[in-house]
C-alpha cells in the first residue's frame, strides 16, 4: 500500500470518529444548487475536497458512479448528483472494516441482522421512483441510513421508520453528527422507531415508498397511504440476490383503485455485466469477487 | 496402577464397551454438531463442517501408518492422552467456535467470513482427531480380533446414535454437546477399569466435570454465546421486537420449537395488494410467529371474529372456495395452520388435516396458551387431524374430497440466507400430486399455491411441469387442457388448481373475475390465447441475465443488441403500450409472459425441446426419485458461475455440495497419499497388492456410506420426517452391520471362498433395492408409526447385516497376515472415501435420482469383489521385496 493512501486512508477512519464525541462544522453546508462535476475525476475530487470531503472516498464515489452509469443503475441526473453528494463512508462508519468497504458492490453487515445495500441495487431503486422536489417520501427499514440520505439530495420531505430500535437511535444519533458536521440536507430526513408496517399516518399520503425489509405481502396501510398514481418499490429475496418489486397505485376515472406489479425495468430483463473492482483508488480487475 | 493387557487376546467385556461408547460419542457429537449449526446458523454448514472433521480418522490413519512404531511402543498413553482430551476438547473447541460464527449470506462479499470458516473447520476438527486417535491405536492393537472391536464400535455407534436423538428431548441444542460429552466419559471410565487404571478413572472424571462446568459456567461469567443465533435468523428479528415474548418453547428431534408473540408479527401469505382497499377490517395482533430451529416464521393465525375474516379472500389459497360451497376439505400439511383456519371460515363442512410433525401437534393440542389462541383447532368437531404425512394419508384413503389444500405450507418464505436446502419434498412430487388428484370427488379441486419469488422463475416452473406430468397419470389423462386453472402475483405466489372433471365456461368465468379483482395475473386456463412469439427472446434474454458475453450497452446510443435501447422506466421518454382495445396497458413482466409460455408448451406439447433444454435453469419435475426443489444450476453451467456466484445466491446450498466434494475430494486424496509417499519404498515394500487394496476400501468406504445416506432420503418416503429416517438408518445400518461383523469371523478361514458370494448377495440385493424399495415403503407409509419403523428395520437388515461383512473379514485378514501398515492405511483409506460417498450422495441424487444412488452403492461392492483378493496376497520375504513396488 502507497504511503500517501495509508496516511489519508487513516485520516479519514479518524474523521469517522469511532467512540469520538461530535465534530465541529467542517463541511461545507448543502444547498440546491451544490452541483459536484460529472465531467472528469479530477474536477470531482477537487471539488469535493474543497466541500471538505476526503479524497481517498471521493475517489472510490467516482469509481463506483462510473460502475454505475455503466451498468444503467442510474440515468437522471437528479440521482446522478445525490450520488455523488451522499458519503457512504459515513453511513458504513460501523467498524474499520465495513468502512473501509463503504463504495464496494456488496451488501455490508451493519449489526442487527441488517444489512447496508449495495450501491448499484440503491441507484436503481432511487433513480427508478424518480423523486421529484417537494414529493414526500416514505422509507421502510432505515438501517444505516444511507438509502434517506439519498432521498434528502432529492426532496425536503424524506421519512423514514426502523422497526429495530436501538438501530433507529444509533442511524438518528449518525444524522445528528452529519448535521452538526455540515451536511445539513439530512435536515430533510424525518425519522421514526417503530413498526414500519403501519406507515407514518400523520404525514400521510406519499409520493413514492420504498420497503426495505422481508414481507410476505404488502402491507395494506402503506398502500392506503401511498397517493394515486404513486410508486412503491420493494427489493424481495435474499440479500445480494435481490429483485426489485414496483407496485404502482392507479385511480381508473370511476374512482376506482387499482395495482400493478411490475419489473423493476418494465419487463426488460439486464443482461449480467461485469462490475469493476476498486481497489485503494485504483479499478482492477473485471469483476468483484 | 496400569496393568500390561494383551487387546488380541480376550479383551474384557468392558474394553468392548468403552470402544462402543467412545465410538459412539464420535457420532453423538456429530449429530450434535449438526444440529448447533441448524439452530445458529444453516445446516448445510453444519454438514460440510463434520463432513470435513471426519478427516481426523484420514490424518490419525496417515500419521499412524508412517509412526507405526511409536505408537505401538507408546499405545497405552497414546489412548490415554487421546481419552482425556477428546472430552474437553469437545466442550472448548464448540464454545470457541460459537465465539468466531460465520455467516452464510457474507461468504462471497466480506473477505473476513472465509477466515472464520477455516476457524469453525480447524477447532471442530480437534476432538474428533482425538476420538480418532483413541480408535486409531485401539484398532492397531487389537487387529487380530478387529471383528469384535468392529462389533462393538459399529453397534455402539448406532444405540449411541440413537440415544443422542432420545437426548434431544431431554437437552436444547445449546446443551446438546452433553450428550457426547456424557458417553465419553462412560467410554472413558470403562477403558480406566478394563486397564485397571484407578487413577485414570478419578482423572476422566475429575475432566468430565470440570469440561461440564467450563460449559455451563464459562458462558454467563464471562457474557458468551453459548449457542450463538446468527442475527440473520427469522427467530433472531422476532428476539429483537420490543414487545416479543417467547410463549411456547420445546426440544425434541423433530426440531426446536419456539412460538413468539408480537405485534410487530403480521402475516397474510400472498395476499392481493387490492385488500388494502377494500378490506374494512384487518386484523390486528392476530398472529404468532411460529419458529423450527430459529427459522420461519410460520403464521400461528387466531382465532378470528366473522368480521375479521373478510380478507381470507384476498389469499390465494381462497381460490377452490370459490366454486365449492360447503366442501370436505383435506389440508394436506398443518404447518402453522393458516390453511386450515382459511377452510374453516370459508365454510367447509368438514376438515381433514395432516403434519408430519409430532412436535407441531403436541403444540397445538397440549399448550394451553396455542389452544385458547387458535380456539383449540386442532380438537375443534369439525377437524379431524391425521398425525403423519398427508401425501401418504392421500394414497391410502378411500375418502373422497372436494377440496385438496397444499398451501405455502413450509414457512412465511421470507429471504432465507443461503437460498434453497437441498431437502426431500415429497409432497409435491408427480406421484404425490396424482394420489392427490385421484383422492378428489369427481368435480373437486386440487389448489396448490407456492411462493413465486424468484426471477427467473425456478421453483414455480418445476412445479407446473410437476402437475401437468401427474394430470397425464391421472383418469387416462384425459382432457388435461380443460382442467387447470393457473393464477400468479408477480414476485408473490403462484397458485395451480387442478378440477379433476375439467372447469366449466362459467367456472372460468367467475374465476377469471376474482383473479381481476385481485389484480393477479392469469397464467392458464382453457382457452387463453399465448403468442408463442416471445418465448425466443425471453430464454435468451434469461440466458443473458447472467451469461452476457457480447459488448456492454452503451446507454447514451443504440447497440446492435438492443436498437434504440429503452430508456428504464421512470426516465423520460419511457414507453407506454396501451392494448389494442384501449385497456390500459398490463404491467409487462417476463416472468409472468414465461409462465404463460410454459403453460402453453405443457399443454400443448414441446415444453422439454421448446422451452426446458433452452432455458437457463433446470426445470425438471418433481418425481419420488428426484424430490427436490434446488439444484436449478444445470450441471454443465456449474463452472460458469464460478466467478458470478452473488448473482445465484439462493443456489449456494447446492453450489456448496459441489464445493464440499472438491474440498473432501482433494483432503482424502492427499491423506491416502501421504503414507504412500512417505514410504511407498521403504513402508510399503514389502506388501504386494497396494492398488487392489486401496481400491477395495475406498470402493467400501464409498459404497457403505452411500447407501446408508442414500437410504436415509429414501426412507422418508415411509417416516415421513427427515430426522426420524436418519436415526432408524444410523441405528439399523450400524447395529445390523456391527452384527454382520461379529458373524464374519465364523467366515475368516473360508474369505477366499466365502466373501465372493457376499459381494454378489449386497450387489443383488442393493439393485433389487434401488427400483423397487419406493412400493414397499410407499405401502409402509401408511401403516402405524411403530410397525412402520418395524418395517423399515426389516428391509435394512438383509443388506445392512451383509455389508457388515467386508470391512473387518479384509481388517483381520491384513492383522493377520502382519500388514500392519496397510491395516492401518486401509482404515484411513476408508474414512477419507466415506467423507466423498456423503458428499456424494446429494449430487448423484439431484442429478440422477435416488435409485441411482444406490445403485452406486452397489456397483461399489461389485467391483470390491475381484479387489479383495488383492487384500489375500500375504507379504512377501523381504529379501525379493526391497525396493520393488509391486503391483495388484
């Protein structure tokens, strides 16, 4: 390992803060019109260093977006910049060894049998319900938090319930210091301990809901609270070897209500590609085993 | 003090007895072993763990075998020292084990897991190379009479065996290491007494009690895991809701059952998304969760109110209540009784129900606390409860029923970490389903719903050709087109009725009505329509998933492969197909597109050379031969996946058969070899015939425990429970075996003779066996729970007994011809093949069937046979043998 790597790959598990009280301001507060370049790594590293971000992350970001515009896993621009505004470094920050691990295409183990996903089947699902500035939407199963902390690049109004809630405190505790930290889009984020199954009645309806979590059916009052013409996805199958259900909910002009399930790509069935393998900053080899 | 005891010479009784206790305990914590790793993590772990553990008798063997002379000069403390540890090593190597726990789902993706694997490998290895030394020298000691010794340890092994089931009742899989730990120490103090060792005797059990505490005490005293769940279990997210209670909890054999109450539990299997709005009441804390060895849960339903109820119409399995009213019901498995309670408040004037599972019934009819939940269901007038498997029940009755439920029996079918278990489902193969079929009154209905939540499809689709192959078996066959009625939810459930007189157009009707209002999809019934157009596509499209090969797509132009490529849904400029007659456009799913496809092929003809041989996931039905829903992955694709496995996760259970015959494969070869190598000119020298040898124990280290094995899967045709057939088929295989042994030394001077005509005998009889034995268990499967074990017991002991014979006739003959070296090798030769033939077995049945297995078995001894006379060749003088191999 380069010195250079080691020594900010170092700093950056220190800026973690394992068991360190809160940290003082030292990034650059959110705005709407944060606008991190897409053109080339450089210019991304550059300008997310001068966001107050560290480089070694910055740098593995940008590799895996590229493993994900390659793959179609996002395509609109909205979530192309969520992306790269999100630090799942942060939301990984459990242990030295998931955190180090924060941009690799694997789903991480996060304590209490949950698990971080992976980031190609996150950019799908977010890019796939399309949020718009405004929607309110409804996350189920917040886990570490990272699949919110899109939501909050995207819209105002991000809720969010885990039904573990010494889990629920811990993620809310890691919002708390990202704020105080300087990444105020979590303001956004509204979050919850309790049974997701149930909804958030008072902030009923949504735009769009996402279910993170086992279910042998749908649960009825997410679909009450779902509005028409809204979305809901929901990843079946066991971690790794996810799928990805959307159910939409359609108003027909009678009044009457109906649902349709449907693929995740609208019955095109994605052909296996190769993902690219980060290692330290650098892409090697074809596929992450 | 140590008195000198000559083993060839009249051992005493309780020499004999410490072989077989200490043999016994080998097994005991094998099984035990197994049965942590159900409840902690997933038993195909636990499988491959002992599996490869077993290789403490290669190591033993191939270290005895070069070291020959020391432990001959050092045998008595040898075994002692093995004594005294075996034990202890038990209860730390299991307790540090529980410490370092690996997870299954994060073998692939996190670098640490497979460290930790090696760790569980490496600290269960250590006592059975201790119990393995402990046999090693005793056998080496007592060669000449190794028959008797062979008796003892075959027989102690089985009533152990068997005894360690009976422990399960008395001890929870977390003290469930007592119970070798126990027959050790009886092992131990009857070795001390038959040496005249009184010292010996207050050490082992001074050890055994220390071991015992360090088990019970260690844990709470310094915050361990005694038995550590992995938090990926069903049970382990029950544990964690805050109003969780565990309200009914018993060991048994037939599983750990525990019963959990919360109202963060809430099941409807399968229910239509449309409930949500048109159901006025869902019912609220209705459940409990129902968990077998930390997995599920199954729904325990309540007792319900008339207004709650309401919404059994949006489950699948409501389907034949549509067009049957006040029906004889048959519920073909109780499970956690959701089927049943659908049957009885959708107005059936009577309900039959079956489960195979004592421990589930004596839940249901004896806990207070289930009865007054479920308003005691199982004693209700209207059921009556049929205590063993309802495929079996079904083939014997000549009650008649207008509805036949198979329904989501198993578990709530959540994500299960680690994918399918490659285990015997019985209850849905083609000759299940057809005595399901014919135990139908002439307008009855079959339903048969399973969850449909793989894409690809996999199970489903086996499941589908299941059907239709046993309509073909049933009433001539006839009009087969006119009699199913097939329904799915995309990444839900998929739900099969089958009308034995065919669905009339009102029938369809009505039904096709429900399924709109359910939002379901249909995938069958008399008449659709399919373009037979798409199928092309689709399979290649499927085969592409994950076997791409041409140049990535680019998404900002158009590719030769996808021109004007589609941008996905949700990103401008994403199609909208509206129908021809203006409805609006259904939700396009291959999956679904598939199912009608296959259906059609089915029905129509052409499904295996239109649709099976092209598509990417093996899709054969389910026979008596072949109960499995698992190993998709065709065997000619396996190293295809090799470096994609993430994207099969839910094939890893049989993945890792392949895996575990690798790893045992290359360990067993390695332990055979290593004395080879060390000594094939000096050790070996002088014994001629080493290949035939070699041969003739691998062939009985394979054929034994293959057939052994093999039958335990069969043997379920008949008792119905997994656990139940592996105890009777280690106790009568081992105890029949051991006795075989004890005969065989009446034989010892006429082998040459002799031993042929045995070969030809098992080979006879174990052929005879692979074609014909499912009648006879079939028929004994409806017979009481005793005789039928009875039974079972009669049909193993002719070969059982036989097999016996080989082993030590071949033993005692290279004792007694003084090829110790090869004695010994020879065992480990034997170890090492029985670790393949176990690996084997499950990848020769999900390939083959189970009567190839045993057929397997049998050519095994066939080809023993002219190989034993390799093991007759007596040394040869040195002086003609130095430095020549000789061959067999």
């Amino acid at each position: 390992m380069k010195r250079r790597t080691f020594v900010s790959g170092t700093a950056a598990l220190a800026a973690a803060g394992f068991g360190s009280p809160a940290v003082a301001a030292s990034i650059k507060p959110y705005s709407w019109d944060l606008n991190p370049p897409t053109d080339t790594r450089e210019n991304f590293i550059a300008w997310g260093k001068a966001r107050g971000e560290d480089s070694v992350f910055l740098g593995q970001r940008w590799d895996r977006f590229q493993a994900l515009l390659k793959n179609k896993d996002v395509w609109g621009a909205a979530t192309i910049r969520a992306f790269l505004l999100t630090p799942r470094e942060e939301f990984a920050s459990i242990s030295a060894a998931i955190h180090k691990r924060a941009y690799e295409h694997a789903f991480l183990d996060i304590g209490y049998g949950v698990t971080m996903s992976g980031p190609h089947i996150q950019g799908r699902m977010t890019n796939v319900i399309d949020v718009k500035r405004g929607e309110k939407v409804l996350e189920i199963g917040t886990g570490s938090g990272v699949q919110s902390a899109y939501i909050a690049n995207l819209t105002e109004n991000a809720y969010t319930i885990e039904i573990i809630a010494p889990l629920a405190a811990r993620t809310r505790a890691l919002y708390d210091k990202l704020i105080d930290k300087g990444y105020t889009e979590y303001k956004h984020i509204k979050t919850k301990a309790a049974d997701g199954y149930y909804g958030w009645e008072q902030a009923a309806p949504f735009d769009k809901i996402i279910v993170t979590c086992g279910i042998d059916h749908v649960p009825p009052p997410l679909l009450q609270q779902l509005k028409a013409g809204g979305l809901m996805v929901i990843p079946v199958g066991p971690p790794g070897a996810q799928r990805v259900l959307k159910v939409a909910k359609t108003q027909g002009a009678d009044g009457s209500i109906t649902t349709s399930r449907e693929d995740i790509y609208g019955g095109k069935i994605v052909p296996f590609v190769p993902f690219t393998k980060l290692d330290g900053d650098k892409i090697a080899g074809t596929h992450n085993r | 003090m140590t008195v000198s005891v000559d083993l060839d010479n009249r051992p005493s009784l309780s020499f004999y007895l410490s072989v077989g206790l200490v043999a016994g305990s080998i097994i005991a914590l094998q099984i035990g072993i197994m049965r942590v790793f159900s409840v902690g993590s997933w038993a195909h772990f636990g499988s491959l763990v002992v599996s490869l553990a077993m290789f403490g008798f290669g190591l033993t063997s191939a270290v005895m075998c070069v070291g020959k002379g020391w432990f001959e000069r050092h045998w008595e403390g040898a075994v002692k020292g093995a004594l005294l540890a075996f034990g202890p090593l038990m209860v730390v190597c299991n307790l540090a084990a529980q410490q370092v726990p690996f997870n299954a789902i994060f073998l692939i993706s996190d670098p640490m897991q497979k460290w930790r694997l090696l760790a569980n490998f490496v600290l269960y290895f250590m006592p059975f190379l201790a119990g393995a030394l402990y046999l090693g020298v005793v056998f080496l000691k007592a060669q000449k009479t190794f028959n008797r010794v062979y008796f003892a340890d075959l027989v102690g092994s089985g009533l152990c065996g068997l005894s360690v089931l009976l422990a399960m009742y008395f001890f929870k899989p977390d003290d469930l290491i007592m119970a070798p730990l126990l027959l050790w120490l009886a092992g131990g103090v009857l070795w001390f007494v038959a040496m005249g060792d009184r010292r010996g005797i207050a050490v082992i059990v001074g050890v055994a009690v220390l071991s015992a505490a360090v088990h019970y005490a260690a844990p709470p005293l310094l915050g361990i895991p005694k038995l550590s769940v992995s938090d990926y279990k069903g049970v382990s997210y029950a544990r964690k809701f805050p109003d969780a209670q565990r309200t009914y909890e018993r060991a048994s054999p037939f599983g750990y059952l525990e019963v959990y109450s919360s109202s963060y539990l809430h099941f409807a299997p399968g229910q239509s998304d449309n409930a949500a709005f048109n159901v006025k009441k869902m019912p609220e804390n209705a459940y409990l969760g129902l968990y077998i060895d930390s997995e599920g849960p199954a729904g325990v339903i309540k007792d319900l109110p008339a207004d709650e109820t309401p919404y059994f119409r949006y489950l699948p399995m409501f389907y034949p209540y549509l067009l049957k009213k006040d029906p004889n019901t048959f519920v073909v498995q109780f499970g956690g009784g959701i089927s049943t309670a659908v049957a009885l408040k959708s107005g059936s004037r009577h309900v039959t129900v079956a489960e195979g599972n004592p421990a589930l019934l004596t839940a249901f009819r004896e806990d207070r606390g289930l009865r007054a939940f479920t308003g005691d269901v199982l004693n209700n007038p209207k059921v009556t409860v049929i205590d063993y498997d309802g495929r079996l029940y079904v083939a014997g009755t000549k009650n008649r029923y207008d509805i036949i439920d198979l329904s989501l029996a198993d578990s709530a079918g959540l994500s299960s970490p680690g994918g399918f278990s490659i285990v015997e489902k019985y209850s849905y193969t083609r000759e299940a389903m057809s005595a399901y079929m014919r135990a139908l009154t002439p307008g009855g209905i079959l339903s048969v719903t399973l969850w449909n939540k793989e894409e690809p499809p996999k199970s489903v689709l086996k499941l589908y050709a299941t059907m239709v192959a046993a309509a073909r078996d049933v009433d001539g066959g006839k009009d087969v087109a006119q009699k199913f009625y097939v329904v799915s939810s995309y990444l839900s459930t998929a739900t099969v009725l089958y009308k034995r007189d065919g669905f009339t157009p009102q029938e369809v009707a009505e039904l096709n009505a429900h399924t709109k209002a359910m939002s379901f999809d249909e995938i069958y019934y008399p008449g659709l329509k399919v373009d037979t157009s798409d199928l092309k596509q689709i399979l290649s499209d499927y085969h592409d998933q994950f076997f791409f090969t041409g140049e990535q797509a680019d998404p900002t132009g158009p590719s030769e492969k996808e021109p004007n490529d589609k941008p996905p849904p949700g990103a401008p400029g994403a199609p909208t197909e509206a129908k021809a007659d203006g409805t609006p456009p259904t939700a396009k799913v291959p999956a679904t597109v598939l199912g009608r496809l296959a259906w059609h092929y089915l029905i129509n003809g052409g499904w295996q050379k239109e649709v099976a041989d092209n598509y990417v996931f093996d899709t054969r039905i389910l026979t008596n031969h072949q109960p499995y829903f698992a190993a998709y992955i065709k065997v000619g694709d396996l190293l295809k996946f090799t470096d994609r496995l993430e994207l099969v996760q839910d094939e890893w259970g049989y993945l890792l058969l392949w895996a575990t015959l690798g790893i045992a494969t290359i360990f067993a070869l390695t332990l055979v070899l290593l004395p080879v190598i060390f000594g094939w000119r000096t050790i070996f020298s002088r014994y001629p015939g080493k290949a035939g040898t070699m041969l003739y124990f691998l062939c009985l280290g394979l054929g034994y425990i293959i057939v052994e094995v093999g039958m335990i899967s069969h043997f379920i045709l008949a008792l119905s429970n997994a656990t139940v057939s592996a105890s009777v088929l280690i106790t009568g295989m081992l105890v029949f075996s051991g006795c075989g042994s004890f005969f065989s030394e009446r034989y010892l001077d006429r082998a040459r003779t002799f031993m042929p005509k045995v070969f030809l005998a098992i080979f006879a009889i174990l052929a005879l066996y692979a074609f014909t034995i499912d009648y006879a268990l079939d028929w004994i499967g409806t017979l009481p729970y005793a005789l039928r074990i009875a039974l079972c017991m009669l049909l193993l002991f002719p070969p059982a007994f036989l097999m016996g014979f080989p082993m030590p006739t071949a033993m005692t003959t290279l004792g007694r011809l003084g090829k110790d070296h090869m004695f010994l090798w020879a065992w480990g030769i034997n170890g090492c093949f029985s670790v393949i033939g176990a690996a084997l077995v499950p990848i020769v049945a999900t390939s083959f069937g189970l009567p190839a297995v045993v057929l397997v078995g049998a050519f095994a001894y066939l080809i023993a046979l002219p190989a034993f006379f390799s093991v007759l060749m007596p040394l040869q003088p040195q002086a003609t043998g130095v430095g020549r191999p000789s061959a067999a």
